[in-house]
C-alpha cells in the first residue's frame, strides 16, 4: 500500500512536470523545457544520459513498472516535441522511437486503452518501418 502510494504521488509530480514541460515549449522557453524534462528524469528514477544510452530492455527493466514505462514514454515524447521545435529532427525521431518501445512494453506488461492511442500519435511522426520495429522489438 505504501509503494502504490509513493508511486502514484511520483507519477503525479510527473505529469505536473510534462505540463510544465509543455508550457515552457510552447512559450519557446526551450532551455527551461530541457532543464524540466532533466529534472523529471531525476525524479523518475533514472539518469538522463541512461535514457538514450541504454537499449530499450535495460531502461524498461529500470523503470518496471508499466505506469512508469508509460510516464517516461510520455516524457521522452514531450522531449521529442522540444527537440523538434527547436530544428532538431533526427534526435526528435529517436526520442519518440524510444517511446514507442516504452508504451508498447507497458502495453505488453498491462495493456491500458490509452497505450494504442498514444502510438498512434507518436507514429504520425515516424516511418512505418520504424513505427513497427519499435513495437515489434518491444514485444519480444
């Protein structure tokens, strides 16, 4: 009961944080953005230079649980769209390809109504190949 308390007040803080984050992108505060998201990682759990180094089953196996999964997922599609509006598609794309993967290992872990439609989204900015490379892989 405690764990579930600790992480449902966790998970709040981050969707607090994915606002903010938001806010701060679409006001073209795009250092603050960053400096949120750093942030966010921190309170998630997990180093944010781990986020991109590590492959897909070493930082699902961190995050564990499929409500963490789905929050990092959103975080890292968040950062994508900071990435992106600041002119840098090719790490925005890698970005979103890893949030694809977390919302299809959350999916796979506890399937949630939300987690097709939130690749779904996701995917109108990817190729098809990618799209189904990401969720096939995660899925393995």
């Amino acid at each position: 009961m405690i764990r579930e308390d600790y992480l449902m007040r966790m998970i709040r803080q981050l969707v607090d944080a994915l606002a903010r984050i938001a806010g701060f992108r679409m006001r073209g505060e795009y250092d603050r953005a960053m400096a949120e998201v750093g942030r966010a990682w921190e309170d998630l759990g997990v180093p944010r230079e781990l986020v991109t180094a590590a492959d897909g089953p070493t930082l699902a196996s961190l995050l564990r649980e499929p409500d963490r999964l789905r929050v990092a997922a959103q975080l890292l599609a968040e950062e994508a769209h900071v990435m992106s509006a600041r002119g840098d598609p090719l790490n925005a794309g890698v970005l979103r390809l890893r949030a694809v993967e977390l919302f299809a290992r959350a999916r796979a872990q506890q399937p949630s109504a939300d987690d097709d439609n939130s690749i779904a989204e996701l995917g109108r900015y990817l190729s098809s190949a990618d799209l189904i490379e990401a969720v096939t892989i995660s899925n393995e």
